[in-house]
C-alpha cells in the first residue's frame, strides 16, 4: 500500500484524522531534539510527542536545589554541527539544570525544532497496523498520531519511582520529588525538612538543602560513593585540550569506552606501589571528574574485587576524615557494592555537611522507616517531625518510560510489556524482534547510562536516521530484528556483563531499586568505541539481523548474529589485526621465537605469589630448565608439573608465567613449569619423551623441591597439553609416576586437520591453521604422526588419571580436544570439560587481558584441587551485593 493510499485510509479513523507523518518521535530531550534535526534533514516529515511544556527532558523535570550534569559539560554537549560547539561556551565545569536547559532551548530554537514538537502531548498507546505497515499512536492531547516509523526516545531516568513507604497521604506538610520539583522553586527557610534517599539527586541537594532549612534529617537507606566535583569555570587543560583539536577529541570520544576521551589504563593495582597507587588516586580524588576516577587509576578497578578493594579503601578513609562523628562517618561509608558498579555521585560539600548542627542522618538499616504520618517519618526507633519531605528516591530506570506507553503492540497483538516480562530484550538495545519500525533510543541494552550520553545518543541518532534514509532509498517500508540476532545480544550482553563488577550490585542499572521488577543488568557493558564498531558492522555486513521488507522489492534477511566472540576477546584480535603483524610462520623458526619473546614483555606480569625458583633436572640428554612457583601459603603443597605452549617449537618455562602465577593463587599448588627442548633442533620425540622424564624427576624429587610428596598432577596448554596428556599415557605404560589428575587446554591430541573446527577457525583467531601445519612441520615427519606419543587420541586412553579438557569455541583444536575428552571418557576415565564459547586459544593463558577467562581458570583450579584431594576454597565474600566474586576475580 503506498504511502498516499495509507494517508487516505487514516484520516478516515474513528480517532478524527490522525496526524501523519514518517516519523514519531516521544521526547524532547537530549535525543528527541537531535532526531527531529537529522530526521528533517534527511526529508523525513516528523513530530516529537512531549509531555512537558517545553523542551529539555530530563532537564525539563529535575529542577532540585544543586541539580546539575556529572560528566563535564565539555563532554556534555552535541558535537554534530561544529559551528553549534562554537556558538555556545558552557560557564562552569558542572553546568547547573538551568544552563542546560538554556542550551537545549538554544539548540530547539537554532534549528528552528519546536514547530515539529506536540508539548503537552503524550502517547498513551502505540499499536503497530499490519495491513498498512505503520504505527498508530494515540494521545492523551490532540488527535493521533499515524507514523511508518516510531522512535521511542524517552530517556533512561524520567520515570519516577512511587515511594514505596506506607502513609505518603496522611502526611500534613508539603512533599516534593526531586524529579518533579516545582518550576518556581520552593522556599525551605526556617523548615524541618526531610530527604528520603542518597543517590545523586539526593547528593547534590542536601548541601544546598541544609544551608536553607531549619533541620534537616536524611534517611538513608544506602551509602554511596560520592566525589568532590570541584566545581568552577571549566578546567584550563581540558578546555585547551579541545580547544587545540576539537574534532579529534570528539573523534577520541566516540572511540572510547564512557565516551569521554580518556586513554585506556593499561598498568593493574599490583603492578604499583603503594604510594604510586595513592599518587594515583590523590590526582584523581582532585580532578573531581567520575570518569577519571572511574578508569585512570588502574586497569583492573572496574574488572575486579580486589583492584576495587583498594579504591573503595581510600575513598573511605576520606569519607572518615570528613565526617566530625565517627558514628556518621561509619554509616556513610558504602561496604555493600563495588566502587562503580553503582553510579558514583559528584558532589559539593556533601559529607562536611553533616558536620552542620542542623543536619541529622538516620541510618535506615538499623532503624527502617515505619510509616509516614501526619506529622513527619517513624522509624523502629523514632519519630521525626518534620515541615517538609522531599523523595530523591530515584526513577523506574531505562525501562520505566518506555512502558510508561501502554500498550506498545507489535506484530500479531503482542505487548512490550509481555515480551519483556523476563526483563528487556532487544537488538543492540535499538529494536525489538516483533516490534516492526520501532526503535529506542539509549534503550536497555545499549551504553546509554554507563556512557557519556551526548556521546551515545548522537551514535544512536545517526545509525538510525542514516539506516532509515538507506532503506526509503532501496523501497524497504518495513524493518525488523531477527530471533537469532536478538537472542545473540542477549548473549553478548550477558557475556559483557561477566567482564565489569556492574552486576554484583544492587542498584537501578540492574532494576533492584523498584520492587518486583524483573532483575538484570540493563545497560551494555562492552563500552561505546566498541558499541559502536558493533553497530556499524551490522551495517556493513547487509544490515545483519535484520528483516527488510518492502512493497516492490524482494525481501532481505541476512540473518546471524553480530558478535559470537567474547567481548574482550573480541577487542584483542581487532587489536592483533590492527596491527597487521606478518603470519608468525614467516618469520623462521629464531624470528618466531624472537616475536614471542618480544610479545610477552608487552603483557601484565602476572600477580604476586610466594616464591619463584629456578633449577635444572637431569633430561634424557642432559639438564632441562625448570621453574617452580610457589603459593604464599604454608606447604608442602602438591604439585603440578606444567608444559607450556608453543606448538614444540616456541616458548620456554617462563613464557606462561601470568598463567602459572595465576593457577598458583587460585589452587594453593606448586606449580613446576619444564623448560622442554624443541623443534626444529629436537624433533619428535623429545618434547613427549623431555615431558615423561621431566615429570618422573619432579615426581621423585617434590619433597626437595618444597612440594608434597606423592602423587603428581599435570597440565599444559596447546602444544603442553598435549605433553601432560602423552606423560599420562607414558606414565600409565611405563610404571609411574603415580598422576592424580591432568589438566588439558586446548590440547593437541591429533594428527588429522580435517575437523571442522580447522576449517571453521582456520584464519582470523592468532592460532591460524597454516601456523598449526608449520608446528608440525618443525616437529614431526608425516610418517611418525600417528605414534601416540604425538597423537594421544590414537593411543590407549583407558585407565588415564582424571582429567579436565578445556577447548575453546574460536580455536583450530577445538574438536581434537573435544575429541579426546569423549574417547577418555567412553573409555572409562572421569573426564569433566569445559567448552568455553566465544573464546579463541589464547583466551586462557592471557591473563588480566581477557577478563572473561577467570571463570575458566576458576573452574579448572578447582578441578585441579579436586584432582589432589584438596577442599573446595571459599572465598571470602564482603556481602550480599559480591555473591559471584568467586567468578570476578
Ligand atoms: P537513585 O540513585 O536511584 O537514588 C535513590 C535513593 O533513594 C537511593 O539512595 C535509594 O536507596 C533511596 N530510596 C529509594 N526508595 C527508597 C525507600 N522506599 N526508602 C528509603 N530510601 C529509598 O536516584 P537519583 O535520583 O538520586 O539519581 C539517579 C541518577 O540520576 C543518578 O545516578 C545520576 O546518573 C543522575 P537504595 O540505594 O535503593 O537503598
């Protein structure tokens, strides 16, 4: 039905004529104002729907005493029309709500946008008409609204949430909401006034609040982080920093992981001293800025426990300098979440303000509130009589506006609100499977709070409006997420999210602020540079995920999903091509070697542990290097004999070391890592037969090399793990040693390249199937490849030590490891495996690189304890809000 056709038919609805236009938009915020700019540049006829009087958003509604931006407002700003970023100069670092609010009017009225804008306006239901392919939107002012595409850009915290407490109504004096505060003020003068919550609206207005009010009594229920902001005129070396380039600064923002354009860290806490960790922080603490504090201290402060230990640490010991009452003090200090994985606050004065006479705290947790009443708040311990209330008890966050639309009906009848009765699902957080030509805006499943958002919604804006301009001009009228692209995000999120501390706290992002509702980390965690690589690749590989439909045109789907790779993972190998390195197999055997070496030095170190030791043992043919690392506990430990990897060709006893390091810390194992001989000087059998001697040696000599004695436990990565699994065979045919356990990663376990996963992995994942046929090139002649000192699978397998195989989904050897653990396991021998998805060959071996492997290592440490005899370790655990850290760590 062309589009002229539709026209007629709608103004025939019983609803009177409903306005038509190509696009609807709800919202006249941040987003709402720029897709109004873009869509009518791009000859889209459209009209914004908005709720409130005038433009602004969210900026339009939290007018609370304080109330300002917590990204510097240098950052905080449009960047689309340069001319625009030089029209308007921000007069403070922080602006306040009504600066930006003046700046959201300056930009509606520099494009002349509020001719296109419904104020007053909302969309109280949105259904999707199937026979004419478009939106039907009704309002609650003037008639409705008939669009081919709908956008809702509603923003993530303009739902405010109900107070939850019971007897709001019988109170007699005035209450307000931090997000609803009245449009000409409200005068505290000389009131008993009472804050309920801590949050940022909360963090920002207490100060100000105080300074007016007779009393003021804040019932917390939560400690937060907060951060002095050290407000004033915008900082002179960020200002010349962009002043100096300012495409390329905000080139550098939208690269970034917040949007703001920050390096990433590199260096991790134990790589510092102590007081270089302070120095650190001490910088940071004074630049007043989150995303700082947020990402420059160390690289692992957002990635795990105990690198945030460290800064929650410090940032207590200012809370406690701050506070005069060390009982205050103490109730201020946050102990339930890690720093970050609740939105921090900025804020100005805010714990010296508790030093002020007329300012009270109660701690909701040792004395919940009862009820309100006419007069002011019970508690379990006491009544607070009190002139004022005033709810900074936060928002139905990301989620909360878009089904503020009710019902929002997408193909065959179905609700939003039933499609996510599991919580939000989406494709790239922009569209959802069933809800033709809809799309969000910052929605769940996007960077959207976890970023600067100017950055995001003008990424969020342009691929829309440029992907809606694409399909008009090939004649597509409908467009619409697959299952299996949504199906995929889900799972990428889910990944994304393992890589952050975001989901061990409760808190708005994860939907545990609001009773009842469905609990899951919301926002995307993989950062906005990565964010947005994503999105263009689904542009760039014909609109993956996506079903195109069209009245003169042959539909399209070229259905997939656009990451299958772990986030981290993901980043490393784009890296790794960056860098258009030379195929290592090119380099000879010496250059190979050199290239490793140089390789590793380049990476973290690998953590403390209690001691390292060098040695030698005597070989078949003479010394063989070993080096043994011990756990900082007590032993005797058992011990592990470990081979590293290198197809027989590189590496030495030390090339694993961050991996060996690791292992230690989380087994509480000695770990002697065999310094084998390889090819092309010593082809097979001498790595198979330097592991057996190597490990008969270590065996009969752990109690001089401080381990326990008895039976031994093997591992070894990639070509090692094809080492510990022929020393287990060797073992079993040769009289001992006695093997309690082997621990195989990514294992060479055969000869034959024509699995799938050879196939499948051969290019693009570092171990490239040319690079695996040149190993054993090096090391063994084609007539000795089926001798299972080389191709375990084609040995005995039965009456092996137990055993725990590791393959990873992106890995050449993938199905020969797999292959190996099956046949043990038929043959009688306890195998457990781990199939690691969305991981490459390395992924296990690089540690504190990919975040995402500690889940493995956790795993196979305690298979290797398990292995030994040795208890299940449990962690300590600081509280409720760090239940998984297990997995963090
Ligand atoms: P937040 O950050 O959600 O803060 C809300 C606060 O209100 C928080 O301290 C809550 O405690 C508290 N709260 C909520 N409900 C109750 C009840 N029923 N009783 C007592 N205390 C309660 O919202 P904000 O408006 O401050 O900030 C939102 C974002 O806006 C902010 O992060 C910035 O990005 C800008 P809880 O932690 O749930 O125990």
């Amino acid at each position: 039905m062309s589009d002229a056709m539709v026209a007629a038919r709608e103004s025939r609805t019983a609803n009177g004529t409903a306005q038509q236009v190509d696009v609807a938009v709800v919202g006249a915020g941040f987003s709402g104002l720029y897709l109004l700019h873009r869509l009518r540049k791009a000859g889209f006829t459209t009209v914004a729907l908005e709720e409130a009087g005038d433009v602004g958003g969210t900026w339009y509604w939290n007018r609370y005493p304080g109330a300002r931006c917590d990204i510097q407002t240098i950052d905080y700003s449009y960047s689309f029309d340069p001319e625009l970023d030089k029209a308007w100069t921000w007069s403070e670092k922080y602006a306040t709500q009504p600066e930006i609010l003046r700046y959201l009017g300056f930009v509606a009225d520099r494009y002349d946008l509020r001719r296109d804008i419904r104020f007053k306006t909302k969309v109280t239901e949105a259904r999707w008409d199937e026979a004419s392919e478009r939106w039907q939107l009704t309002t609650d002012n003037g008639p409705p609204v008939s669009c081919r595409h709908y956008i809702m850009a509603t923003g993530c915290l303009s739902a405010p949430k109900p107070p939850e407490i019971d007897g709001v109504k019988d109170f007699k004096g005035e209450v307000y909401f931090t997000g609803r505060w009245p449009h000409d003020g409200v005068n505290l003068a000389g009131k008993r006034v009472a804050v309920i919550g801590t949050g940022s609206s909360a963090i920002q207005s207490i100060p100000l609040i105080a300074e007016q009010a007779a009393h003021l009594t804040v019932f917390q229920r939560t400690p937060n982080f907060a951060l002095p902001a050290h407000n004033g005129p915008p900082p002179a070396d960020r200002k010349e920093l962009f002043e100096s380039d300012r495409a390329a600064y905000r080139e550098q923002a939208r690269q970034s992981m917040a949007g703001v354009p920050y390096p990433q860290q590199t260096v991790v806490s134990w790589q510092l001293s102590d007081a270089e960790r302070r120095e650190r922080f001490e910088r940071a603490w004074a630049a007043g800025d989150l995303v700082h504090i947020l990402t420059q201290l160390w690289a692992d402060q957002a990635v795990d426990v105990d690198g945030n230990r460290i800064v929650q640490d410090l940032i207590r010991e200012k809370i406690r300098a701050a506070v005069n009452d060390p009982e205050t003090a103490a109730a201020l200090m946050p102990d339930d979440h890690p720093f970050g994985a609740k939105r921090p606050c900025l804020d100005t004065n805010y714990y010296a303000t508790y030093n002020r006479p007329n300012v009270t705290l109660v701690n909701l947790r040792q004395e919940p509130i009862k009820a309100i009443t006419a007069s002011g708040i019970t508690t379990a311990r006491r009544n607070v009589d009190v002139d004022v209330i005033v709810f900074a008890t936060g928002f139905d966050a990301m989620t909360g506006a878009i089904r503020a639309v009710h019902p929002i009906t997408g193909r065959g009848g179905r609700s939003l609100t039933d499609v996510w009765a599991q919580g939000p699902q989406s494709y790239l957080g922009l569209t959802v499977e069933g809800f033709p030509n809809f799309f969000m805006i910052t929605g769940p499943g996007s960077p959207s709070v976890l970023s600067n958002m100017a950055v995001s919604i003008e990424q969020h804006v342009d691929w829309v409006v440029d992907r809606l301009a694409a399909l008009r001009d090939a004649g597509f009228t409908t467009i619409e997420p697959t299952a299996t692209a949504q199906a995929g995000w889900n799972r990428h999120m889910a990944d994304c999210s393992m890589v952050t501390l975001h989901r061990l706290a409760n808190t708005w992002y994860t939907g545990a602020n609001v009773p009842g509702k469905v609990q899951g980390l919301m926002p995307y965690t993989g950062g906005v540079g990565p964010y947005r690589s994503i999105c263009d690749e689904v542009t760039s590989r014909g609109m993956l995920g996506f079903k195109l439909t069209g009245p003169n045109v042959a539909a399209q789907c070229n259905d997939g999903e656009v990451v299958r790779l772990q986030p981290d993972v993901r980043l490393v190998l784009n890296l790794l091509a960056s860098l258009n390195l030379p195929p290592i197999e090119s380099m000879g055997a010496q250059g190979a070697c050199a290239f490793v070496n140089e390789f590793n030095k380049g990476r973290p170190a690998g953590r403390p542990i209690g001691e390292i030791v060098d040695g030698t043992l005597p070989g078949p043919d003479g010394p063989l290097p070993y080096r043994v690392y011990k756990p900082a506990t007590s032993g005797p430990h058992p011990v592990v004999v470990y081979f590293h990897g290198g197809g027989w060709v590189l590496g030495d006893e030390q090339s694993d070391e961050p991996f060996c390091r690791d292992m230690v810390r989380r087994t509480g194992m000695m770990f002697v890592s065999v310094g084998y001989r390889h090819a092309p000087e010593h082809r097979f059998p001498t790595a198979a037969e330097d592991g057996y001697a190597a490990t008969r040696w270590i065996a009969e000599h752990a109690a001089e090399l401080g381990g326990k004695p008895g039976p031994v436990l093997v591992a070894g990565w990639s070509a090692g793990g094809n080492i510990a699994a022929v020393t287990c065979q060797l073992a079993r045919d040769r009289g001992g040693p006695d093997i309690a356990g082997q621990l195989l990663i990514c294992p060479v376990t055969d000869c034959s390249f024509d699995r799938p996963s050879y196939n499948d992995n051969a290019a693009g994942y570092f171990l490239t199937r040319g690079l695996m046929y040149w190993f054993w090139d090096l090391y063994c002649s084609p007539a000795d490849r089926t001798d299972p000192r080389v191709s375990p699978l084609r040995g005995k397998v039965e009456k092996l030590p137990p055993a725990f195989v590791t393959t990873c989904e992106f890995d050449p050897l993938r199905d020969e490891g797999i292959a190996y653990a099956e046949a043990m396991s038929a043959a009688g021998v306890p195998v457990e495996q781990l199939k690691a998805h969305g991981h490459f060959h390395s992924s296990f071996t690089m540690v504190d690189v990919v975040i995402t492997g500690v889940s493995g290592r956790v795993q196979m440490a305690q298979a290797l304890r398990r292995f030994a005899g040795l208890p299940e370790v449990s962690r300590g655990e600081p509280g409720p809000g760090f239940k998984i850290a297990a997995a963090a760590s």
